[in-house]
C-alpha cells in the first residue's frame, strides 16, 4: 500500500520507519519544504495519507485528501478550536470510518485493561503527567518547535493523551474548569494546566505540565468497591478491593503501541479486519475525546507565571 506521510518532524519519521517495517510503501514529504502545494501533489499517487504536520494547518489537508476519497492518519489533537473540530468532522465525514486519529495510547496495554476493568463504582478520578521540557530530547529546543506557539501549542495540546484516557475510561465527560500557568517568554502558552472534569456521578481532573524534573504518568481511579492505581512511567500498576492490593505484569515496549495502531490503520484503510481492539481510535468514534480537548484548550484560564528557563 503507497502512504503518503506529511511531516518530517519527530513522530512523522517515526510513522515513515514503521509503515516500513509494516511492508507499506512510504513517501515523506517535509511540508516545511514542499508547502500545501507540494503536499496536494504528493497525494496524487497515495492510496492512503499520514497528516503528522502541525496542528493548525491540518484542515486543508485532511479536506484535500477526504475529496480524493483518501482514509487518513491524523497526529493528536485534531484541533484546538472547537469550530475546526466540526469543520474537519464535516469534511472528512466520508473517509472517517476508514480514518484514525493518532491516540496511540489506547493500544498500551495498561489503559486496555483499565477499559476493561469493571469501573461502574468509580466515583473520582485523576490523571497526572509531566516531565522537564528542556530534558525530552537531545539536541532539541523548546523554542524551536510547534509546542512554543500560541496557536496550537502548550502543554494541554501537547499531551492530551491523558485526557483522551479520561474519556474513553468516563465517557460523557464534560469541561468544568481550565487553570493554567503562563510563561513570560512565550504569551499564550500554558506550560502546566490542570483540567476540572465531570460525568454522571463521577469528578475528577486532568494535570498536566512542562516543569517537572523527573517523568511522572499516573492514573488512579477511585471506587466504593477498588482503586486503580497505575503508575505508568514505573509501569507499576496496583488494584486494591476488599481482598486487598494486587500488582498487574502489563510489560510494554514503547514503539509497539505506534506499530500496532498503523497496523490497524493499514488494515482499516484497506477494509480488512483490524485487531479487534475496542480502544481502535477510528476517526468517527474519537470524535467526542476531539471535542473535549478542544473545549479544554478554549477554557484556559491563565491564573499566574513560571519564571523557570525554558530555552
């Protein structure tokens, strides 16, 4: 299968070496090199497109290839703008079923055998992720990359995994607060963010931040009848009930979960049978997890400053 892959950045080469190993053809294209023209030609001779650019110029291009009929794999967040959230729903209506969008982390082993856990006494829950920006990868800047600009940056959009994790574990959420922290050298970027949320008879909030000197990944569910605590960055995950605590061995290696959703996505693309993961983020049924982030993003109260260096 031929795949266009749009984006060479980080997680677009890593999509390009992985539909390699998957034995699809793979085209890279650099959009900061070939631009919206150089990207709608490339399209020509794809059966299926990898949109892996920034976030706020994906619609054109998701647009570009649902009119050639083109399933696409689009990178999180969707949008940041509840209104480019429905406009893309509109245009890519009649490939989203054949479409995915990149939540590679409902493929983890650990959020699979949270949704499939019995959660019908969780009444609270909270999930938390962080790391020190300035340590994520060598010969990286933060000032540098998409993350540091206001339109389609900060730290909500950039690791909305775990808020997509909350609506696939409680669905139904809905947004009841934003608070975020600013930064001086960088207007509109929140570099933490703290998301308040409710369902039907369960609250709960969503952290999430730039600042902290060692990688933290949390999810605890509380219950009147268990607890989840998983601690993903150990990859310590703990169920307590009545009977007392007991540990899950849910081993992972990391480029797995992207290896198994382009799997699925090739699969999907094509109309063959997937893995039969009921987490499979298809575009039409992620659309409710897009909508939240979006609604998130535009809720950001921005109550103080971190005055740490971010370079």
């Amino acid at each position: 299968m031929r795949v266009l892959v749009i984006g060479s950045g980080s997680i677009g080469r890593r999509h390009h070496d992985n539909l390699q190993a998957l034995g699809a053809s793979s085209r890279l294209v650099s959009w900061r090199e070939a631009g919206l023209g150089g990207a709608l030609a490339a399209m020509t001779d794809a059966e299926a497109v990898v949109v892996a650019t920034a976030t706020d110029i994906r619609l054109p291009l998701i647009e570009a290839a649902a009119a050639r009929g083109l399933p696409v794999y689009v990178e999180k967040p969707l949008a940041f703008r509840p209104e480019e959230v429905e406009a893309i729903a509109e245009v890519a209506a009649p490939i989203a079923d054949r479409s995915m969008l990149g939540l590679m982390m409902r493929y983890h082993p650990a959020v699979r055998a949270l949704a499939a856990a019995d959660r019908s006494d969780v009444f609270q829950f909270a999930l938390t992720i962080g790391h020190d920006v300035t340590q994520w990868r060598a010969n990286w800047r933060f000032s540098d990359s998409y993350a540091a600009r206001a339109e389609g940056g900060g730290v909500l959009l950039d690791l909305c995994h775990e808020l997509d994790i909350a609506a696939c574990l409680v669905p139904g959420l809905s947004v009841t607060r934003v608070e975020s922290l600013g930064h001086p050298a960088y207007p509109g970027i929140d570099v933490a963010s703290r998301i308040s949320l409710r369902g039907q008879g369960v609250v709960g909030d969503v952290s999430m931040d730039y600042l902290t000197p060692k990688l933290h990944r949390r999810t605890m569910l509380r219950g009147t009848e268990r607890t989840h605590d998983f601690d993903f960055a150990a990859q310590a995950y703990r169920v307590t009930d009545a009977f007392g605590p007991h540990d899950l061995d849910l081993p992972l290696e990391r480029n797995a979960m992207f290896l198994d959703a382009m799997r699925d996505f090739l699969a999907l693309s094509q109309g063959k049978p997937t893995s039969g993961n009921p987490l499979m983020p298809r575009l039409d049924l992620c659309l409710p997890s897009a909508r939240l982030v979006a609604d998130a993003w535009s809720q950001r109260a921005f109550i103080g400053e971190i005055t740490k260096e971010i370079p």
